[in-house]
C-alpha cells in the first residue's frame, strides 16, 4: 500500500508536520513473514487532512500504528524514516516518544469503545471530560456537548447524548472520541507506571495540584473489571455490578434503577460508621422530573427520599414535618460574569465596581431563596477547599456605586437611567433555564441595579454559544460545581475561554496555584487569585448553589457526600 497527498495549485510555504518516507513493515507469525506495508510514503502540512485509503487488510492500521510506536510484538519495523515536527519517532525512544503519545499526536482507533464507560451515556461522558479539565463550566456544558458532537458529524446530536455507547454504530463512538480527546486532554500527563496488580504510579511532566481531585470523578476514576474487558463491547453494558455496597439488579432507561445490597462488602472507607454490608436491602431511584409531584410522592409515602427541593417549597416540606439536607456545592458561587470586559461599558473597571455594591445578596437570599442557601461571601463557595471570605469586601453600598458611576462620567437621566455622550448605561444579561430560581434573582437583581442608574435587560434567548461567540451579552448568570479551587479557571483567560476575558495577572495566579504541591502554599496563591477577581470585579457574586434533600422521619443518617450530592448509602437505615 502507498499512497501520497493529491498536489494542489499552490503548495503551502510550510514544512510538514509529518512526513512518513518509504515506510516497511512485516508481520512473524511462527515461520510465516507477512509483509504487511511496503514503500509508504505520505505527508500532512499544518491544517492539512490527508486521507489514507485502501482495502481491509492493506495496512491502514498498521501504518497508523508505527506512526504512534505502538506496533505489537509480532510487527518489526524493516525500513523508512517517520518525522514528526522535525523529529525522527523511530530513533526517538521510548522514554522521549512518551510525552508525545496523546499529548502532541494521537489515534482514535477503529473501537473507541476500549476508551468509552459502557454503563453511562454520551452526553454524561462528554460533558464530564470537559468539566474536570475546566474546558467549559455547568451552565454552558449541555450546550458544549452538543456543538461538539455536531462538529464530529454525529447526527442528531441531542438524542445522542441520551444514549449509550452499546446503542452507537462503531463510526459514532469514534466520532463521540475525537473532539473531547482534543479539547480536554491532560495536558501534565506524561505516563502511568504499574508498581504491582493493584497500584500504579501517574507520572507528570508539571506539577498539577487539581489532578488527584480530577481523579476522583467518575470517569477519571472508574472501576473495570478485567472479565469486562474480555468482553466483545457490544457485551459489556450486560451483567454490570459495581464496586460499592450495593450491586445493580436493574434499569429502566428513564425510567428507575434498582440497586440490592452487596454480600460480604468489607472494603468500605474509614470515614463510614458502617464498614461492613449496607443496612438497606434494596434501593430504587425513580426518575420523576416534575417537582410538584416527587413532593406529593414524599409526602403521601410513596417516596422516602426526593433530591432537587426547589427553592419556594422547602419552607413547606418542613412545615410538614419532613426533614430537610441541604449544603452548598462546592466551586463558584452563582456569580454576573462581565462578558468580554474590555468591551464598553463593562471596560471600566469603576463600572464593574459599581455592580458590585449594588447588588444585595442577602435581599436575594431571603427573598428569592430560602435559609438553605447562602449569600456568596466570596469568589468560591464555603464549602470549597482554599476559600476565602471576602464578605468585608463585597458590601452593599449603594452610596459607593452612585459614587463611582459619577466618577466614570455616568450621570442620571430623566428617567433615573445613566446616561454618558447620549449612550443609556444599559447592560443585557443572560443565562440558562436549569436553576428554577434563576430569572426571579435576576429579576430582583434589575430591580437594585435600576436604583443607582443602571438598566439591567434579561435575554431569555441564551440557550447555545452564540451569545458568547459573537458577545450579544454583557453579563451572564453562571456557576461551576467542583471540590477545587481549580473552579476559578472559571475566570481565568486559558481556552476556551467563553466569557472573552483577558486579565494577565490572575492567569499568572492560577498557573502558579495548579504548579503548588503543598496545600498551605497553595492556598495562600488561591487567595490572591480570590482578591484579584473582586478587585476587577469580573464577577460579581450572588448566592452560593446548594443541592437540597428531603426525606420522611423514618429515613436515618442520610448524608451528602463533599461535591453535595446523595453520599453513599451504607450508614443509611429505615425505622
């Protein structure tokens, strides 16, 4: 097989990125040499796509496979030359290929599926990579998701994201692999050595402090068994079991999941009360979407356990004797996010300040919401690690807004509006429609800012990523739930940087914390990126987010676990 690029009228000034020449390799099986590729050549310029084609069997693959250094046992490599960036691969060695592979240049082989969890779904998987490497925040992912399935050439990407890998053709779990493997991969990875059958050891090129919290989400780190792995893929979604003290007897697509207690469970964490076989027998989770009705469900007994209390029922789910968890997500609080800052009038730092102190927060709090939230007191919420209060600093203070909207040439119109050069101080914000109590808080939030001068306009047309590719925003309601304080890449100018921002000096903090082992040290970084971000007010916190519960009476040691969500379900007993 050989094959060369198609020549074009004008040749692109640039070297090739990679320049494969008279590539040779043979297969020995027993006595049997198979020449599987013979005089290869092809090159790929900066921005190139080059297709290799030919029959099954003709060394596609194999060519791929020698490009990366990953040829198995039974291939030898007789002849050619492979450079990569000026780089010969083939007299590289291993030891230097290394932070290559997957960093500089990779393969989406022909079944992704060795790479896909076969027990979660398209849109969950996809979403989950971009949120642990911060490439976008909890608001704008589903919408994230979907533009990049899109751009893949999936089809029908809404529905896709619904579904599981099992239920995709081979060239769509490849398609579903290829954007996410890009955007978000780790960056700081460099290799993973085994010390022994259950330990290994992950090699960084940097230092990365928010890597062993990555590690803990489910996709990063995710139990397969090997009897699993044996599987053909299309097999491995049956007979899953888990790790925990529960195994899955059954789901229902959208319907429930049943999970029955787990015999001779002895490995649980010594932050349980119960280390030993769970107390409950069985537990179903049925999906019911509509709030009024997992509320009847709890009250009348048919439901012991309901998540998601909104906001304006949980004063009467207590009334009713019920009981009631709440605690702040972890991350950035619900925060206006200046959109593209430097962009008038937002570009004025004073004008930024002035939103700040005109915001009550505890107003919101106490009228919107209800004492289980928390006014943010802070760039990241309380319940994060390495937050700080900056409550002395975020004050309400009217006074001080007039104040600074005066200096900024902001003077007050017929109608109580500011106007400056016959230009009206009007700013249009924008958000998503899943906290149910986001538009009233912004509502509220129009109605405060409307007292010193400024007129807040609510876009309920912010539903995909134009709003923030061609800035039709000034401010966004946004929030980003994470157990780090890696949360603040939220603000930070590092792709993809959605909210346009450019602010050096706190992107040279936020370098410096993720490079910091020692947690203390750590810290201390994470507080000054903390005051920079209210300095420049480049957002202007709100309310922290909070994941609410309710339960019956007869529901005991019901927990919630460091991200907020349902803990583990161990110490959890019925009476």
């Amino acid at each position: 097989m050989s094959g060369e690029p198609a020549a074009t009228a004008r040749r692109e000034p640039a070297a090739p990125l990679l320049a494969v020449h008279e590539l040779a390799v043979h297969y020995r099986l027993r006595r049997e040499v198979t020449h599987a590729v013979r005089s290869v050549s092809l090159s790929v310029l900066p921005g190139q796509t080059v297709a290799v084609v030919g029959e099954s069997g003709s060394g596609k693959s194999t060519v791929a496979q020698a490009v990366l250094g990953l040829l198995p046992g039974s291939a030898r490599l007789t002849g050619g030359r492979i450079l990569f960036d000026g780089q010969d691969l083939i007299r590289l060695g291993e030891r230097r290929f290394r932070p290559l592979r997957g960093n500089e240049i990779a393969l989406i082989p022909q079944d992704p599926g060795t790479a896909l969890n076969p027990v979660a779904r398209i849109g969950h998987q996809v979403a989950e990579a971009l949120l642990v490497h911060g490439a976008t925040d909890r608001h704008t992912v589903p919408a994230e998701v979907r533009r990049i399935l899109a751009d893949a050439g999936v089809d029908e990407p809404e529905r896709r994201t619904r579904q599981y890998p099992h239920e995709l053709s081979g060239g769509l779990r490849q398609r579903v692999k290829i954007n996410p493997s890009l955007v978000a991969s780790l960056r700081t990875y460099q290799e993973t050595r085994v010390v022994d059958p259950s330990t290994v050891t992950f090699v960084l090129k940097t230092s990365d402090a928010p890597f062993l919290q990555a590690l803990t989400s489910s996709s990063l780190g995710g139990l397969v068994a090997p009897a699993t792995l044996a599987l053909p893929f299309d097999q491995r979604f049956d007979n899953v079991i888990g790790s925990g003290p529960f195994v899955l007897e059954k789901d229902t697509k959208d319907t429930e999941v049943v999970l029955k207690k787990r015999t001779g469970y002895r490995w649980a964490s010594q932050i349980r009360k119960n280390r030993g076989d769970a107390y409950l027998d069985r537990v179903v989770f049925r999906v019911v979407p509509e709030a009024s009705s997992r509320i009847g469900s709890l009250r009348s007994g048919e439901l012991q356990t309901i998540d998601d209390v909104p906001a304006d029922q949980i004063k009467s789910v207590r009334e009713d004797g019920l009981t009631v968890l709440s605690r702040s997500n972890p991350g950035a609080p619900y925060a206006l996010v200046a959109i593209s800052s430097p962009r008038p009038p937002l570009d004025d730092v004073n004008v930024r300040r002035a939103l700040l102190h005109a915001v009550d927060t505890a107003e919101i709090r106490d009228t919107v919401l209800s004492p289980e939230f928390k006014a943010a007191t802070g760039v990241l919420s309380s319940t994060t690690p390495g937050y700080l209060d900056l409550s002395s600093t975020l004050t309400y203070d009217p006074a001080e807004s007039k104040r600074l909207l005066d200096a900024a040439g902001w003077a007050p119109g017929a109608d109580g509006i500011r106007q400056r050069n016959g230009a009206r101080l009007t700013l249009t914000v924008g958000w998503l429609p899943i906290f149910s109590a986001s538009q009233t808080a912004l509502e509220l939030t129009k109605a405060q800012l409307a007292k010193v001068g400024v007129e807040l306009e609510l876009s309920t047309s912010t539903t995909d990523l134009k709003s923030f590719q061609n800035i039709t925003i000034d401010l966004f309601l946004t929030s980003t739930t994470r157990a780090d304080g890696e949360a603040l890449a939220s603000y930070g100018g590092e792709p993809p940087n959605y909210y346009h921002l450019n602010d050096p000096t706190l992107d040279s903090l936020l370098a410096r914390q993720r490079a910091i082992g020692d947690p203390a040290a750590r810290d201390k970084v994470l507080a000054d990126a903390q005051r920079r971000v209210v300095d420049q007010a480049t957002a202007i916190p709100l309310f922290e987010g909070s994941t609410v519960l309710a339960a019956s009476t007869s529901v005991h040691d019901l927990a919630q676990s460091s991200n907020s969500w349902l803990a583990q379900l161990s110490d959890t007993w019925l009476s």
